[in-house]
C-alpha cells in the first residue's frame, strides 16, 4: 500500500521520476535494503537489516516506529528510510528522528531522497512529532547538503560520547 502525500506533491518531489512511489517496507523488500546499504557503506549488515525490519516495519506502528521504501515502476527498490519518534529525552517533546536513508546511487538527485524524507515528515507530523531530527558524521558532504536543503539545521543538543573500553 503507498503511503500518504499528496499525488501532486509527490510528482513535483519526484523530479525525473513520477512513477516512484513509497509504501511500508516489507519483509520480502529487506534482501534488497541489505544491497543498497552495502553498496551505500561499503558493509554488508543482513542480521542488522533484519533486525531493523523486526523493530520499525508497519506491524509495529503503534509504537511510532517507520520502514519505508521507494520502488520504482518495474517494483525494483530504490531507496529506503527508518525513523521513529521519541519523546522526552532530556526534556525534549515528541521528536522524529531519522535513523537510516539511502538511494540507488544512480538514481540519485532526482528527488527520491526528498519523496522519502517528505513521507516519513508527513507520517511522523500525522503521529504528533512537532519537530524532525538526525544525525550525519560533521564530514559527510552528501548527507549534510541533502539535510540543509530540507530545512534541518543545528539544534539545541549537542551529541557527547565516550569509548567505552
Ligand atoms: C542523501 C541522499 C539520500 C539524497 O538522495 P537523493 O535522492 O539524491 O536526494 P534528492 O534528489 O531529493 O536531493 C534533494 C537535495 O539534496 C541536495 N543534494 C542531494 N545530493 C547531493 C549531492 N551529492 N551534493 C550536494 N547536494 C546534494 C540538493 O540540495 C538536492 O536538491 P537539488 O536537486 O534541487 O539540488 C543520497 O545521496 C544517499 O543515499 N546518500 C547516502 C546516504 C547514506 O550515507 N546512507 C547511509 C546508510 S543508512
């Protein structure tokens, strides 16, 4: 089942691909996640991705947990995105986050990455989240355009870490 945005908003997204369209991930779509990703990171991780599809895909919508995929015309997958909303850590009201997101690269800016996003926002905004968030390595050109052309910039957290060994 597609997801909702409106048809012409979609195509609008969807520079040189009208036929794209979005809908919930499912099971037999996650073989072709693990390959994007792979090709994406250089890191194959199907225990992950199946684990990914256990904890976000539609059945566990109650817990505002989303999986979603773009397919192109032929049914072939092209892009995918993962985020939940989180509410009060630290204070802070129902949030989106964005956990993965990733497009065939050559298919790439053509708008796929914007459809994706655009979803996951309307579902979450739907879901009662008022704000979106993620977090992109401060060197990763691609993702921190991609982000600052949607809208997102820095916010008031700060990310702090510490190794653990
Ligand atoms: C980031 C990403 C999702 C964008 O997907 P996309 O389909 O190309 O995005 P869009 O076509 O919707 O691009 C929207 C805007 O993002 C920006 N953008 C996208 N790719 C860009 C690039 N390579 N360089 C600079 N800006 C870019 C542009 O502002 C673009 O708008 P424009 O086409 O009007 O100039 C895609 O490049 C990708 O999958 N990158 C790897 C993501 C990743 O590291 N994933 C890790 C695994 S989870």
């Amino acid at each position: 089942m597609s997801l909702p945005l409106a048809p012409q908003k979609a195509s609008a997204l969807t520079k040189h691909n009208p036929a794209i369209r979005v809908q919930a991930a499912e099971a037999a779509d996650i073989e072709a996640v693990v390959a994007l990703d792979a090709a994406i990171t250089g890191t194959e991780k199907a225990a992950n991705w199946n684990d990914v599809y256990a904890r976000f895909a539609d059945t566990n919508q109650r817990l505002q947990r989303y999986f979603l995929v773009a397919k192109s015309g032929r049914d072939e997958l092209v892009g995918f995105v993962v985020g939940e909303i989180r509410a009060w850590e630290f204070g802070s009201p129902p949030c989106g986050w964005i956990l993965a997101l990733g497009v065939t690269p050559d298919l790439r800016e053509q708008g796929i990455g914007t459809l994706l996003f655009e979803t996951l926002c309307a579902q979450m905004k739907n879901d009662g989240a008022t704000t979106i968030r993620t977090m992109v390595l401060g060197t990763d050109k691609t993702n921190l355009s991609f982000f600052r052309g949607e809208g997102l910039a820095a916010g008031p957290y700060i990310e702090l870490e510490r190794r653990l060994d």
